[in-house]
C-alpha cells in the first residue's frame, strides 16, 4: 500500500467522519442553546401567570369586600324601611 492509496483512503473517508462529527457538535450546541431559552421561557411566563393570578385574587377580595359593604347598606336600608312600614301601621 503506497503512501497515495492511503491519502485517498483517508481523504475518502476521513472527510465525511470529521464533518459528521463537526456538524454533530454543532448541533449539539444548537440543541442546548434551544433548551436553555425555552426554559428562561417557561420562567418568564411562570412569572407572568403568577403576577396575573395575584392581580385576580386581589380583584375578586376588592369585589367581594365591596359587595359586602353594598348588602349591609341594603339590609339596613331594608330594616329603616320595615320600621317606617310598623310605624305606620
């Protein structure tokens, strides 16, 4: 076997093993670059989605303390209506 055979062996066959293995580290990076953006993703919208829950809570605590107030305000009015009707009668 002559030093040509072998330079063409490994030309013809050295060439693609290498550039399989340059393109498999290549997209090994890509692939982890692709991993830590989606999850810094999913934290942004775990964030988000708890800061829009928070935001409810307080909505639905600010209505149910106003609707609170608003049916004492109509069972008083109610109770000086029914003493006005027995005073009255």
């Amino acid at each position: 076997m002559s030093f040509i055979d072998l330079t063409q062996i490994i030309a013809n066959q050295g060439f693609p093993i290498a550039l399989s293995i340059f393109l498999i580290f290549r997209i090994d990076r890509f692939m982890q670059q692709l991993v830590s953006t989606q999850k810094e993703g999913y934290q942004q919208i775990f964030k988000q989605v708890s800061i829009v829950q928070k935001t409810l809570n307080q909505l639905n605590q600010q209505n149910r303390d106003y609707y609170s107030l608003y049916c004492n305000e109509i069972q008083r009015e109610l109770s000086s209506i029914k003493a006005h009707i027995k005073e009255a009668s």
